[in-house]
C-alpha cells in the first residue's frame, strides 16, 4: 500500500502551522487542506515581528489568523498569539479572540516560561478553558533567542497550573531532552513540528508519554508534509494509536470532534 493510499484510512489534522510565505495565500493554503486531505490545520500566527513583538504587532499577527479563518473556513483552527512582556494587552487579546472563535493560546519566544508575567495570562486561557502551546527548544550549541523556554521550564509551568492543558511544541527540539523533561507532567501532550523529524522521536514520545499526549504537526509551510506524516505512517503501532496522534488527541484538547469536518 503506497503513502497515499494509506493517509486516506486516517483523519489527519495539522495541529502545528503557520500563515507565513505561500500560507499567505489563502487560495493555496485551501488547495493544500484538499490535497492533503487535511480534516483541519492549527494556525500559529504569522509571528510578525520578530522575537519581541510590541502589542501593535501582535494585533496584526491575530487579525491575519482571523482574515485567514474567515477566507478558508472552519478547517483553519486559530490560537492566540500573545507577548506576555504585555500582560494587559495579552489578556485582552485573550478576551477579544476568545469571542471571535479563536480557541487556544500560542506563546513563542518572547518571555520565558517562569516568568510571573507568563503565569498571570496562562491563568487567564486556562480560565477560559483554552490549552497553552509553548515552543520550546533545548539548544546544546548557538545562540538561542534571549527569552527562549527550554523543555525544563514547560514543566515547571505545567506544575503550576495541573489542571490546565497545555502543548509543549516540537518535543523540545532535542526530543531526547525534551520528552524525559515533561515526562512527569501528566497534563503536556506534544507536537514534533518541524523539519527536522528524526526517526525515533515519536517512537519514545509514546513510549514515555502514551498514545494520548502525542500529537501530529508538521510546521507548514517551513516543512515536507509528507516526510512528517510519513513518520506516523510508519510507526510499528495500532491503527488505533496513529489515529489518537493523527488527530484525536489534538480534537479532544480542542473539543473539536463535532466541530471539524
């Protein structure tokens, strides 16, 4: 059975993208959804300006996930993208797109995961009853971003908050690292968005977290959307298993079951 007949035995969702370069274009961004037979994508913003972005920018990041939303349709399922340095621009952020349908929050790089400020509008989505992606990245060598989450900081986020949901992006980088630093946090699940994609991440991410913590994303369109999901595809696992990484463990988070066609 080739890739592509075995993708159509799946519902597949993209829990982990972005609307920057071709997603841009809402016309190819849809031609995408068709071609890949995508049920639904997360949209994580556009991530206008850069690694610190004043509360202007990220207004504009927003209502470009909101235009996006309103071209394509229900299959784009938008977070709230928010810098927590602006604690009170954050939180009515949260508050406006929490009523324009937008249904999770997405912190980047630009306050760490201990910071009070992160923790004051963690509080807020969680209140709302949102899941909290996190990028996080463990860097061995380079310069990471100055406020930069490593894995270890996830947890301790997580801790604070144990009855929120929260999604820790990219298994942490180094997904070594990464999944033994949350391992213990039973309310993190993971994405392994991105090109690098070695083999054996998601084989340990279920192996130290379980079937229903892991979850499939892939970065577009910085990434091949047919490697990333190839590396679900070939998982020595239960259909079941693929299924709940495919896309049921993103719609339970999301409560998206009766909401993604």
């Amino acid at each position: 059975m080739g890739l592509i007949e075995e993708l159509q035995r799946f519902r597949v969702i993209d829990a982990h993208a972005h609307n920057w370069s071709l997603f841009a274009d809402t016309a190819y961004l849809s031609e995408c959804l068709d071609r890949f037979a995508l049920r639904g994508i997360v949209i994580l913003s556009n991530l206008t300006g850069g690694y610190d972005p004043t509360p202007k920018e990220i207004v504009q990041s927003n209502e470009d996930t909101a235009r996006l939303r309103d071209a394509v349709g229900e299959r784009i399922l938008p977070f709230c993208y928010v810098n927590a340095a602006y604690p009170e621009h954050a939180l009515a952020q949260i508050d406006y797109w929490g009523g324009q349908g937008f249904c999770a929050l997405k912190f980047w790089v630009s306050q760490h995961a201990t910071d009070e400020r992160t923790s004051v509008v963690t509080e807020a989505a969680l209140a709302r009853g949102w899941p909290v992606l996190y990028h996080a990245y463990y860097r061995p060598h380079g310069e990471a971003p100055p406020n930069e989450a490593p894995p270890l900081e996830i947890a301790e986020l997580a801790r604070r908050f144990p009855q929120g949901q929260f999604i820790m992006a990219h298994m942490g980088a180094q997904f070594e690292h990464g999944l033994r630093a949350i391992e213990d946090c039973a309310n993190v699940a993971v994405d392994y968005a991105g090109s690098i994609n070695e083999n054996g991440a998601y084989q340990l991410g279920l192996e130290l977290l379980g079937p229903e913590r892991v979850i499939f994303g892939t970065d577009l369109p910085g990434a091949d959307y047919y490697v990333n999901v190839g590396r679900v595809l070939e998982l020595d696992v239960d259909d079941e298993v693929k299924q709940l990484v495919l896309a049921g463990n993103i719609e339970r988070i999301l409560g998206l079951q009766s909401h993604v066609v």
